[in-house]
C-alpha cells in the first residue's frame, strides 16, 4: 500500500472529522452560492459558481464529476439570469455528463430537467413538455416518487402546460406536487411556496379569482417571513395578487398593492427595469378603470418615450400601452389626440401579431371608430 494513502486511511481513523472536511468545504461552496441565488444576487452567486467551476477544473479536470457538479450549479445560476444561454450550457453539458455518471444517475437526469425546463422560456414548450412526460417515469423509477428532483420536473411539466395555454392539467399536477411536498417537506419549504405561485398563477389563468385571491393572502405572509419581503418570489405573489384583485373589481387595494411595489422595484432595481416598467403600468391601467383618467393619461404619456427606448417601438408591451393612452383620451373625448396612438397601436400589433389575431382586431376596432368620430367632427 502506497504511504500516502496509509496516512489518509491513518487519519481517518484517529481523526473520524478529517475524512468528511474536504466534502464538507465543498458543501459549503455550494450552499454559499445557493444562499447568494435564493437572495436575489445573481451576479455575485455567478461568480461564485464559475470559481468553484475553475477551482474544480484545475484540481480535477474538466471530466470529473467535481468538476461537471460544479458545471451544473453554474448553469443553474445563469439560468435565473440569461435562460438561452443556460440552455445552450446544459444542451452541451448533457453529453458529459451522461457519459461520466451514466444515463440514468442524479445528475444526469437533474440536467435534462434543467434543460427542458430552459427550452421552455425559450419557446419550446411543446418539446420540454414531451421530454418531461419520458423523463418524468424514469425519476420516479430512479430516485423515488417523492424525491425533490422529480417533485420539481413534475412542477417544470406543470409550467410547460402553462405555457402551452393548458392552465387545467397544469393544476390537477401542481395540486397534486403540492400535496406531497406539503407532507414530506413542510408547508414552509421554498419548493413547496414556489409549487403554490404556480398553482396561483393556473387559477388566475382559469379566471378561478377568488380562490386565487386567497391563496395569494394566505401565501404573501410566509413567503415575506421565510424568504424575506423583497425577494422575487414574494414580489411576484404580490404582482399575482395586484393583477387578481383588479380582474376582481377591487380597484382601490390593487392600486395601493401597485403602489408599494412601484416604490419597492425602483428602489430595488431601478425606475427603468421592466418590473417597475410593468407595476407602473398596470397602476396606470387601475387608475383609468377608477375614472381617474387624467391621472393615468399622465402616466401613460411619460411611460411611452421610455417603453420605447427600454424595450422597444414594436414591443407588445410598448403598443399596450399606445392602445391604452388612446382609449383613455377617448374617454376625456380628446379624439383628435387619441387617434394617432390608436393607429401607432394597431400598426404594429399588424406587423407583430398579424391581423387575425384577436388584440389586433380590438385596435383595428377603435382605430375605425376614432376615425368616423373624428371625420363627423
């Protein structure tokens, strides 16, 4: 037996502690980065995890398991940032991976999850969605029905469903996610609070608003408690539940909800991000339903100049908001002004949507009757 080795196994013995340092410092990296992730900071949990990838790569190489672990975590990270770019590192790293650990191994199908779950935000649901059905059966088989990875693929399944405007299935599989999680891991786990925004958001999609209202007012409070108030989880439940409690005619607690977001997102990541974009939006769209209609002009006016250079002219978001101007001065019977933001609106949802598409008929609509308005005036 080598000397070295002898000292190892020497040590081990005399010292039980020494045998599991080094996996314990390398949980702790790991750790480290997650906690920097599930904080929101992105870009200091990416740096973090491309060191540990070049740390690994330089002590192991780039085909160890420490090395493609480390690998997986990275794309992980950017995925919560630049969702192609994950895609295109987990497609390549897929390969790798199944050769070093084997087809059917932890990190081989926790890869195929992550991905199929990239190629849905990059439009390729159709696809993720028949891959989660084939994976699926395997992680069930491998690791276990109630085995946190197949929990998420089986919530990644539910989200490619949402995507593919099948809001129903989606929710017989997240109820049924969330059920297990709740009795295996707790009502208060991150996977299982993330699990119920899901479900939330298929309620919301079924017009199913009050029962979407209450999960939200249940949720909100332990999302604020565990995650903390100013985390993306718990902004976007309250995004959820602004947006449910108008479709519900609760016009003054969705402006105020509107409101303290508004105030959260510019001071979090700025007045020109598209989530303060987006809040100030939507105040501006309650405001009009109030009748506060020179209010929301106002809002509407100074938000179009910078859609349009944030997002772009042709942006849907940009044309909304040109359609909702116009029917606001409408409203006022301010045509004359209305009618060159209705026209703006409908050429290019024309160009974008095409014009069978149902919103391009409602500009095509009111670009009809501000013209005959304005040609009897």
């Amino acid at each position: 037996m080598k000397p070295l080795l002898v000292c190892l196994l020497l040590l081990s013995t005399l010292c039980p502690g020494a045998a599991n340092a080094q996996e314990d410092t390398r949980k702790k990296a790991f750790d480290a980065v997650y906690a920097l992730r599930n904080a929101g900071k992105f870009p200091e949990a990416e740096k973090a995890a491309q060191a540990l990838v070049t740390e690994r790569t330089k002590a192991h190489g780039a085909e160890d398991k420490k090395t493609l672990r480390a690998e997986l975590l990275l794309a992980e990270v950017i995925q919560g940032q630049r969702n192609a770019e994950a895609r295109d590192r987990l497609q390549q790293l897929l390969p790798r991976v199944t050769q070093v650990f084997g087809a059917e191994k932890r990190e081989t199908l926790i890869c195929q999850s992550r991905l199929f779950s990239a190629m849905t935000t990059e439009g390729q649901a159709t696809e993720a969605a028949e891959q989660f059905r084939k994976l699926i059966p395997v992680e069930t088989r491998v690791l276990g029905a109630e085995d946190p990875e197949t929990l998420s693929s089986r919530r990644r399944l539910a989200a490619a469903l949402i995507k593919l405007e099948k809001p129903a299935e989606a929710e017989v599989e997240l109820r049924q996610v969330l059920a297990i999680r709740e009795r295996v891991f707790g009502a208060e786990r991150p996977d299982t609070l993330l699990s119920q925004t899901y479900l939330i958001e298929t309620l919301d999609l079924q017009d199913k608003d009050t029962e979407a209202a209450a999960m939200s007012r249940r949720l909100i409070p332990v999302e604020t408690r565990v995650l903390g108030p100013e985390n993306t989880m718990t902004l976007s439940s309250r995004k959820r539940l602004a947006s449910v409690l108008w479709k519900l005619e609760k016009l003054d607690e969705a402006a105020a909800e509107y409101r303290e977001l508004l105030a959260i997102y510019t001071r979090l990541e700025g007045p020109e991000h598209a989530d303060t974009l987006s809040c100030e939006t939507n105040l501006a769209g309650v405001m009009a339903d109030q009748g506060k209609d020179a209010e929301a002009e106002t809002q509407y006016r100074r938000l179009i100049p910078i859609h349009t250079r944030v997002l772009g002219a042709e942006d849907l978001e940009t044309l909304r908001i040109c359609y909702n101007l116009a029917m606001c001065l409408w409203k006022q019977e301010k045509n004359a002004e209305a009618l060159p933001y209705a026209r703006r609106a409908l050429a290019g949802r024309l160009k974008v949507l095409g014009k069978d598409h149902p919103t391009t008929k409602t500009s095509q609509e009111l670009v009809d009757d501000l013209t005959k308005t304005n040609v009897k005036a």
